[in-house]
C-alpha cells in the first residue's frame, strides 16, 4: 500500500516536471519567434530603408549625368555620345543624342548594388542659326554697281554674290569671286490656297504621319519654290517636301523634285516658310500634282501644323493622309492645307561686270569671267574658263532668316520690356538695353555708345548720331545679337558697329520696311528710296532688308548685305567676312536653351 501511494506521489511530481519543462519550451519559443518576428521586421524596414537609401544616391546620380550633359550641350564643351559619370558608389551612363534641328535627347542611367534608375530628357536650342555665304544675297530686284565699285573677300579672299535678279555694273564694277543668278520667280496667283481656319496637325500619331495637298499646275514652267503656312510645337526636326504626281487620285510614289524644309525657319505662330527645290521639277500644265510633307514620326509633342482651309476654298485641290508617303495607302481629310506656288520664268543677266571666278546666268554681257561660264547667251564678254552654252537657269536659294523667325524675335523683344516713346526722349531709355520694345525712333546721340544686351525692337526709325558705337554686349560670347527696325536704318554719319568681341559674334542690323525699291519715294522710305541707308563704313554688322532696298553710298565699306534689291554707288565695297558664314542669334546672352521634357523612365 506504501509503495503504491509512493509510486502515485512519484507520478505527480514527474507529471509536475514535465509541465513545468513543457511550459518553459513553450514560453522560451514563443518568446524566440517574437523575437525573431521582430527582428526580421527590423531587418526589413532596415533593408527598405537601405534600398531607400541607395534609390535615393542612384537617382541623384541620374540627375547629376543629365545636367552634366545639359550643361555641356549648353556651353558648347566637349562630349561623347556615351559617357560615366561615378558619384560616391553609384556609376551612371548617359547617352547623348542629337535627334536633329537643335533637339537632343539625354537618357541617363545609373545603379549601384543592382539597382538601378532611368532619367530621360529633352531639351532644345532657341538660338536661332543662320547661313550667311555670301557677300551680297539679293532677291528680285537685283543689284546695280556703280564704277568702281566691288563685292570681295576679307584680305584678298574670293567672295560670292547670290541674286534673284540682273547684276547690271559699269565702269570697275568688280567681283572678286563667283556670281549666281537665278531664273526669274514669279507666284501663281491662281493655283493656291491662302485661307487659315484650323489646325491640320501632322504626324503626331498613326496613321496621320504624312501629309499631302494637291494642285493643278497653271503653267508649263519648272516650280521654282512652294511656300507653306506652318507653326511648330517645341523643336521638331528637319522634314523633306516632295512634289509628286497623280496618279489614280492619290500622291504617285516617284520623287520629280524635292526640298528640305528648314526647322529653324519656322515659329511657333503661323508663317509663310518657303521651300525651295535645288533641282526644279517642270510641270505640264493642266496636271494634277501633289505637295508631300515627309514626316519621320509620329512625335508626341514635336510636331508641325500646316493651316487647313477646312471649307475647302481651293477648288482644284484636296487633302490626303498615310502612315508612309510611298505605301500607296491614303486616307481624305476635309479642307485645303494652305499653300502658294513661285514658277520659274523670266530674264536674270551679268552685265559691264568683272568677275573672277565664275559666273551663272540665263545672260551674260559685256563682263569679263576670270573662271567658267554657264548661260544661254553671250554677247561681248571674255571667258578664261570653260564656256558651257545652253545651261539651264540655277535653281532659287532661300534666304538665310524667315518672316517666322522676325516674329519671335518681336515678341522676345516685347517681353523684356516696352518703352511707348522714343529713345533717349524717354525716362526708361538707357544707353544698355534689351530684350527691348521701343515703340516710337531710336537715336543714339553724339559721341554715345548703346550696347544691345537683348533683342532690340523699333517700331519706328533708327538713326545713329556722329561717332557713336553700336555693339552687342561682351557676354554674348560668340552668339550675335539683333537690332531689328520697322522703320528706315540710316547710318549717315560716322557710327561704328560691332559683336561682344569674340571674332564670331556680329551685330545684325535688320529692317522690315516694304517697297522702297527705287521707284517713287514712299513717306517710310530712307535717302535713295532705301529701307537701309548706309553713308560710311560699317564693318562687323550684316544689314538685312528683304522686302527693300540697301543703298551703299560713295566709298562706304560694309561687312555683308541681304535685301531686296541693292545698290552701290561708285567707289562702294562690300568685304566679306566668313566668319558671318554660320552665326547663331539669340535673345539675350542668358538665353537659349529650352526643357522640353523630362521624366523617369523604365
């Protein structure tokens, strides 16, 4: 009985022991699994924000390459298409990539520990470029050269003359390079479309991506050039315009000429843009023809609108659309896109003049050519080159600047500031100005130097005084600044005119005045019925009067001219600098640079 009470007792205290020993592992593993729950919490948001953390130092490395890359593109430093950049232990590669008519793309991607982050952005120029090869540029009306006058290069360099029109000299009438002339344009005021209704967006999306307007050709004539109605969103590029034919009521396939339409010619309200064709295409009369507008796209935001006429006012004329202009596919849209058409016709001549290099022209009379020359007649001239008789008329050139881009300048102007009154009359005039509007005449006064430090805009006329300066401030650099006058130019007294400094950089002097071309005496005129009237020597400036006259009087000395028409009086010299040959413009030297976009990419 003893010993089983004994055994019983034993029972309960081993019974006792293993509960205490259960309870002891049960408490010391729950307290290991919260321990290591939380733990592996502290190891997670350690791990999130380590991640974090190194997200942070990748990111800021993307962003540091991409204004690396900004900032090299912007002060013209060199750069290769790829390169790394390592900031603290993060490495990121940016690809830099031109895509065309001042666009580039800059995609950065930088990592550390596998983890890695995309940056891409997009960013354009506003400077605009302009081309300015030759020493004189002239439109229609052509260039008289009194005796002894001379169109030559700096220090004994050739130098050539560009004309829409004759070249008549006389007497010592000397160029010391080459002279084209082109044939004669005249616009077709019939066959065209010149209403603006609607936006007509072009490739932007599929299938809407080329674009073309066609027309019943007037003439039996080679089509010199076409002008279009365009505006541009942000900066797109380059595009081709084709001209084609019919064929089954839709653009043919096969290319008679085609041009480039020029980005930087184009603003971002709607202007007439010429395109010019390098090799004319003739046309048969009464034949249906097609203007092409080959786009590259689609571009979300980088695109251009042509103007529709959506009533379709042009009779002889509709729009279609294709994904790809030579696929065969094409697609209506209502409307007439806006466009004007120039025929090549009419009579262009080099007379009394001598010329050392060579010359082209329907004619040639009584001129003395040092090189080749090409004509259809000649009469009273020496060739001490090869002659090639029979040769066709040269094609038109466009000129270097476009109504588009003297809009935009008017309105950067405008947006600086605006004086209603003329300078130095008014208060707010100073002898450093710009972006400026001065809505009235600008005089800089005796002995006074202005310098530009923007874009410089006169309504009215601008009139320098005896020795004064007129010069773009030094921090343009190498970009060249702009004075531009609606009303006359007139430097008729001892006025010195110059760039920041830097051997790029010039002053464009540029004057919108219409008609004074030398025939009857408008009110708006300059001396010489000119819109730009120059009576000493000016070097360092380009004088720009498309829609008029630039009269050079006796024994004045200029850098380069482009105009309407041009006349040098006897003993006048152009010397061509070529530095003028590619200049870029801006609106002010902080300027000219644009953020087009910018995201995080995958």
């Amino acid at each position: 009985m003893r010993k089983e009470k004994q055994n019983a007792q034993r029972m309960v205290r081993n019974t006792k022991g293993a509960a205490l020993i259960f309870f002891v592992l049960f408490v010391t593993f729950t307290s290991i699994v919260v321990i290591l729950g939380i733990t592996g919490t502290l190891i997670r948001e350690f791990k999130s924000a380590e991640n974090m953390l190194v997200s942070s130092e990748v990111y800021y490395a993307a962003e540091s390459g991409s204004e690396d890359a900004y900032y090299r593109l912007k002060e013209e430093l060199s750069y290769s298409g790829t390169q790394t950049l390592i900031l603290g232990e993060a490495t990121a590669t940016t690809t830099i990539t031109n895509i065309g008519a001042g666009n580039w793309e800059i995609v950065v991607q930088a990592d550390k520990e596998l983890l890695i982050r995309k940056i891409q952005t997009d960013i354009s120029t506003t400077v605009t470029n302009a081309d300015f090869p030759y020493g004189a540029q002239v439109g229609e009306g052509g260039i008289v050269m009194d005796n002894v006058s001379e169109i030559k290069g700096d220090s004994g360099a050739g130098c050539d003359v560009f004309s829409n029109g004759s070249v008549i000299g006389s007497l010592g009438a000397t160029v010391t390079g080459n002279i084209t002339i082109s044939t004669g344009i005249s616009e077709d005021a019939a066959e065209r479309s010149v209403v603006c209704v609607a936006d007509q967006i072009l490739a932007q999306a599929n299938p809407e991506i080329d674009f073309a307007q066609s027309f019943v050709a007037s003439n039996t004539l080679q089509l010199a050039k076409i002008s279009l109605y365009l505006k541009k969103n942000e900066n797109p590029g380059d595009e081709t315009i084709r001209i084609v034919a019919d064929i089954a009521g839709s653009p043919n396939t096969v290319t008679l000429a085609q041009g480039t339409l020029s980005s930087s010619l184009v603003g971002t309200t709607y202007a007439w843009i010429d395109v010019v064709f390098p090799t004319p295409a003739t046309l048969t009369a009464g034949n249906t023809y097609w203007i092409v507008f080959d786009d590259a796209g689609p571009h979300a935001s980088r695109h251009y609108t042509w103007c529709n006429d959506t009533a379709a006012g042009y009779a002889n004329g509709e729009i279609q659309y294709s994904e790809d202009w030579d696929d065969g596919s094409w697609a209506g849209v209502v409307g007439d896109l806006a466009f004007r058409l120039f025929w090549g016709e009419g009579f262009s001549e080099v007379k009394e003049v001598d010329v050392s290099g060579i010359v082209k022209a329907n004619t040639i009379t009584n001129s003395t050519i040092g090189g080749d020359a090409y004509y259809q007649t000649i009469s009273g001239s020496t060739v001490g080159g090869t002659s090639y008789p029979g040769s066709a008329d040269p094609p038109v050139v466009p000129m270097p600047l476009s109504d588009a881009n003297i809009t935009s300048w008017r309105t950067a102007a405008e947006a600086g500031s605006v004086i209603s009154g003329n300078c130095p009359d008014d208060p707010a005039c100073s002898l450093n100005m710009g972006p400026v509007k001065i809505d009235g005449n600008l005089t800089v006064s005796i002995n006074d130097t202005f310098t530009i430090t923007g874009i410089v805009y006169v309504t009215g006329d601008f009139y320098p005084e005896n020795n004064t300066a007129i010069v773009c401030d030094v921090s343009f650099g190498d970009q060249s600044c702009i004075l531009l006058v609606d009303g006359n130019i007139d430097v008729s007294n001892n006025a010195a005119f110059s760039g920041s400094g830097d051997p790029d950089s010039f002053l464009l002097a540029l004057s919108t005045v219409e008609d004074c071309n030398g025939g009857t005496q408008e009110t708006w005129c300059g001396p010489e019925n000119s819109a730009i009237y120059v009576a000493n020597n000016a070097t360092g400036v380009i004088f720009y009067a498309t829609n008029s006259k630039i009269h050079l009087n006796n024994g004045v000395n200029v850098t380069t001219v482009v105009g309407h028409k041009l006349h040098l009086a006897n003993g006048a010299i152009i010397t061509y600098d070529t530095d003028v040959s590619d200049l870029n413009f801006s609106s002010g030297p902080d300027g000219g640079w644009v953020v087009n976009d910018w995201e995080e990419v995958e």
